[in-house]
C-alpha cells in the first residue's frame, strides 16, 4: 500500500523517540530512523521532543497538499537544522520505507 493512503487530512507533528522515548503514534508511524508522526501536541509538550509541524490536505484528484509550518526539521541525530529549500524533500526523507522514498 502506498504510504501516503495511511494519512488523514489534518496537522501533524514529526517526533524523534531514537531515545526510546516512547511518544503517541496516531494515526501512523514511517518506522523511518526512530520518527515518528503523532497528532497529539500534548506527547511533544510532555516529553519536551524536537518537532516539526505539517498539515496535511487530500486534494480532489487524489493527489496531497503538504504545507510545512516553522523554519527547522529534525535531523536524523536529533539535532535541528534548516530545511531544504520549500517542503518536498522533507516530505521524501520522512515518508520512506525500505528503499522506497513516497512524494
């Protein structure tokens, strides 16, 4: 199944839990390098975990709207850094499974 269909319109929050910080996965998890992907800002608040915020948009002909919020992403050592130029690639690097990046 392509990763994208398990999304719902609405915000999200990209979380890093490679500490073993176990955080609320809702609805979906991309299993990609310890992120994962909540809806519930209290999980961020209580665990005090870098985050990013996205919200989502299904688009009539089937395709998806991503809208970043913010100026930083999470990198993959838990660090923050500047994205990449718009949201696109951000979008590839957290949605991967396996060998397969999904825009």
């Amino acid at each position: 199944m392509d990763t994208m269909n398990k999304l719902k319109d609405g915000k999200y929050y990209i979380v890093n839990r490679a500490s073993g910080t176990k955080v609320g996965l809702a609805p979906f998890d991309p299993g990609f390098n310890g992120y994962a992907i909540t809806r519930a800002p209290h999980h961020l608040e209580h665990h005090e975990l870098p985050c990013v915020t996205f919200t989502v948009t299904h688009k009539k002909d089937d395709s998806y709207e991503l809208k970043i919020e913010g100026d930083s992403v999470i990198g993959r050592n838990g660090g923050v850094f500047a994205p990449p130029k718009g949201g696109e690639q951000l979008w590839k690097i957290m949605y991967r499974e396996g060998n397969k990046a999904y825009t």
